[in-house]
C-alpha cells in the first residue's frame, strides 16, 4: 500500500470521527469512501484502536502545527487570542462537523487506552499553546495561566458542542462574542 493510500485512509477516518465519533470509524465503510478492500486497511491500521489512536494523533499533531504558525505569523499574542476560536470554527463550517478529540473526549468510556491519550494529548497541547499566549499577553500570571488556559478551551469545545446540536454556527460566533463580553477571552 503506498502511503497516499494511508493518507486518503487517515483523512476519510477524520472526517467520519468529526461527524460520528470513535464509533463511527468503520473499516468497511471507510474502505468503499477511500475505495480499496476493507482488508487493505489492515495493512496500515491493524486494529480500530490503532487507526484511531493515529487518527487522533494527526489531529492533534496539525492542531499544534496551525497554533505554531498562527503564532508565528502574528506576534501579537492578543490577536492570537482573538483568532484562536476560528479553529474550532472551522470545523462547523465544514458540514457541522466538530472537533475530532471533542467529539472522541466525550467517548471516554468506549475508548481504547491509545486513543484516550492522544485525545488527552490534543487538549493538552491546546492548554499549554493558551496558557503561553495568555502570559505573553500579560492577562494572566503563572499562577493563573493554566486554569485560565483550561477554561477557554472548555467554553471554545462547549459552544462548538452547542452550535452543532442546533445546526446553526451564529450560535457559536455569538457564544464566541459573549466570552469576549465577560472578559474570559480578549475583546
């Protein structure tokens, strides 16, 4: 199998987990989305626990990689803070999908113990990238970074879980808006 093949398998499985879940991920149907045999998936993913775990690994791995360049191409660690909920947008404006580990956290009970720590690692890549910025921005000291960090990040994944019930993502821009208003994220 050539590692397009893995490719094409790793993305149709992102995009089946944003909308179903971890236990949406399905070789066969996945199989006939990718189109090769179902076995085929085998050969990269020998079990659902390992293509989850390295689907939920990708995700949090491009995750940090977009928050990176963000920081990169805009040093000012307010306006980091402002755009940082545009993420998570993103993935409603993409057919109501929501995060993937988002959607997966909320599996925890089901979940294979690879999978549950990637999903673990996504949130905390999320708080670490916050709780930097935050400081950086002078909102918040050592002390109160990382709670701060924690909070935004539950309300950011809380008004996306919202916004997908309803179908209607002007829910989540203005939840977005109202967190702004409060002062838990920057106006």
């Amino acid at each position: 199998m050539s590692s397009s093949a893995r490719e094409a398998i790793l993305a149709a499985a992102r995009r089946t987990a944003q909308a179903h879940g971890y236990g949406g991920l399905n070789f066969r149907d996945l199989a006939a989305e990718v189109g090769i045999k179902a076995a085929s998936i085998h050969y990269h993913f020998p079990s659902k626990a390992d293509l989850g775990a390295a689907v939920a690994r990708r995700y949090w791995e491009d995750t940090a990689a977009a928050l990176d360049a963000m920081l990169a191409e805009t040093p000012d660690p307010i306006r980091c803070l402002h755009r940082y909920p545009d993420i998570f947008r993103k993935a409603l404006a993409n057919d109501n999908r929501i995060c993937l580990c988002s959607f997966m956290a909320a599996e925890h009970d089901d979940l294979p113990d690879a999978v549950e720590k990637e999903v673990q690692a996504f949130a905390d890549v999320n708080v670490a990238w916050l709780s930097k910025v935050l400081s950086a921005a002078a909102l918040a000291g050592p002390e109160e970074s990382e709670p701060r960090a924690r909070a935004i990040f539950a309300a950011i994944a809380g008004a996306q879980l919202m916004a997908r019930s309803r179908s209607d993502i002007s829910l989540y821009d203005a939840l977005i808006d109202s967190y702004r208003t409060a002062g838990l994220l920057p106006a």
